[in-house]
C-alpha cells in the first residue's frame, strides 16, 4: 500500500521538473527524467488528443501532469511549462470533480502571480 501526502507528492513533483533534482541534492538522472517524459503512445479522448509518457501526460508544450484514484482517493498535478505553476490536488473521496478544484486551484496561483 502507497501513500503520498500533498507534501510527498510536491516534493516528488519539483525534483521530477528539476530534472532529477531536489534541494540541490541529484536524486534521478536527467537521462531517467526525460525518459519518463518521452512519449510511449497517443490517444484520444474526447475529441482532444493527449501523449502519454511513464505515468505523465504531457503535450510537450504547455504542460506535464499526472492523475489517478483509489478507492475513496482521486489525486493530480499538473506543472503549467509556460506559466511555471504547479498544482496538487487531494480528494478524500474517489469520484471528486478533481478538475474543477484544479482550474480554481489554477485560477488562484495565476492571480496571486499578476
């Protein structure tokens, strides 16, 4: 059984952007972060088209995220590659609209930013 606070998972996540490294401490390769951002397949969905890399989406572009869900957890993060704004999102239960509580979460970041 894995479990990741908010905490863990932002950690987790700036080393991933950082290329492989945390508070100045190398914990992945480059070589190892940017093989999990290279994609494995495509799809589509809903009309609009999505990469899928090691357990990333990402369009390459605008940005890298990762989603998922248990049994009464749904979770994600999304890192805006142009804004360089992250979001982590926890929901305590598993059918949450996670989306809409990360566009808020988004919404936020980007006005505190202006």
């Amino acid at each position: 059984l894995l479990r990741s606070s908010v905490n863990d998972m932002a950690k987790f996540f700036m080393m991933f952007i950082n290329d492989g490294t945390y508070n100045g401490v190398k914990i992945l390769s480059k070589e190892t972060t940017d093989l999990m951002k290279e994609v494995q397949f495509e799809y589509e969905e809903d009309g609009e088209a999505s990469n899928t890399c090691l357990i990333w989406y990402f369009d390459g572009d605008d940005y890298i995220g990762h989603e998922g869900s248990e049994e009464g957890v749904k979770s994600s993060m999304f890192y805006d590659l142009k804004e360089n704004v992250g979001i982590i999102a926890i929901a305590n239960v598993s059918d949450a609209d996670i989306e809409e509580i990360e566009q808020n979460l988004y919404d936020h970041a980007m006005e505190f930013l202006e």
